[in-house]
C-alpha cells in the first residue's frame, strides 16, 4: 500500500509513514545495547528490520549497513563478543 501512495519508497531512505527513521530505529536500538551488561547473553526477538539495524549499531556501523544483512522469517543469527569486539558468528541460519 505504501509503494501504491508513494512510488519509489524505501524504508531504509524514507523511513515509516507516520513512524520512525532510520535514525530513529538506531537510537533506539543504542539505547536497547547500553543497557545490556558487557557478559551478558541475551535473546532478542523482533523483526528483521529492527534486526538489522541493531546488528549495524552492535557493530559500530553506519545503520544503514543493514541494509544487505537479510533475514528470514524464523532464522537465528548471533552477535557474539570476539576478542574483545562485537562480531557477526551466524547469520540467518535456519536449521
């Protein structure tokens, strides 16, 4: 319905209508990671754009890496401590 309204949408250039930006997400999601302890394991389950999104700001990038790291509905990937830095260990794994 978006693309039909508004030839040309992208989520991750123009954001949700009425909703967040890409921005926006990733604020939200630096925020989600300050408040995990360093040695900690945690679970997350969401969609995969907020996915996405939350693996870029792990990493320390741009959050607009997310971008090419698709995910399947269902797949488990894991943003894991190595060697001192966040690292991507698997991605969309679905067995």
């Amino acid at each position: 319905m978006v693309k039909r309204e508004r030839p040309g949408w992208d989520i991750w250039r123009d954001g949700c209508p009425k909703g967040e930006r890409l921005s926006d997400v990733a604020t939200r999601a630096a925020m989600f990671l300050a408040e995990l302890a360093s040695d900690d394991t945690t679970v997350v389950f969401s969609h995969g754009y907020l996915l996405r999104v939350l693996t870029a700001v792990a990493l320390k990038l741009s959050p607009e890496f997310g971008r090419p790291l698709l995910l399947d509905t269902g797949s488990i990937s894991v943003v894991a401590q190595v060697r001192g830095r966040r690292a991507i260990t698997l991605w969309n794994a679905r067995d």
